[in-house]
C-alpha cells in the first residue's frame, strides 16, 4: 500500500469501510428490527445495492469534513510562499 498515491489509499479504505458498513447495516437490521423482509437483503443483490448507497455517502461526507482542511492548506501555502520570496 506504501506505493499508490494517497488519494487512492482513502478511496480504496472507504470502498474497505463502506463493505464493513454495509454488512453491519444488514446485520444491524435483521437482528436488531427483527423484521423477516430484511433477510432478503442478504443476497448478493441486496449488499451491493447497500454498498451503492454507503459508499457515494462516504465520500460525500469525507468531502465536506475535508473542506476546512483545504482552506488551512491554501493558507499554509500562500504563507510558504510568502516566505520562499522573502529569502
């Protein structure tokens, strides 16, 4: 994993989580709602509509909480720059 990119590394850990997320939340529906149409989930089918749904929510909120750190790295940025002129 040292050799991709780190872009990819947090696509491929979501895409990892999201499996997990996914699982959990049919797992979390059987035994927790108890309700006998959740089991129909368990196919193959029904995980990867889950994983649909999990995954593009993932990424939609690991965006929103990454955009306060793109405005501290632009900041970061012009203040390096800043100072690289200065020498």
């Amino acid at each position: 994993m040292k050799g991709l990119p780190l872009l990819k590394k947090q696509v491929l850990i979501t895409l990892i989580f999201a499996v997990l997320v996914s699982i959990a939340s049919i797992i979390h529906g059987i035994f927790f709602d108890l309700k006998w149409t959740e089991i129909e989930r368990l196919t193959l089918k029904g995980f990867i509509f889950t994983l649909i749904v999990i995954f593009p929510t993932l990424l939609i909120l690991e965006r929103i909480f990454d955009l306060n750190n793109e405005k501290k790295f632009e900041e970061i940025e012009k203040r390096i720059k800043k100072l690289e002129k200065k020498r």
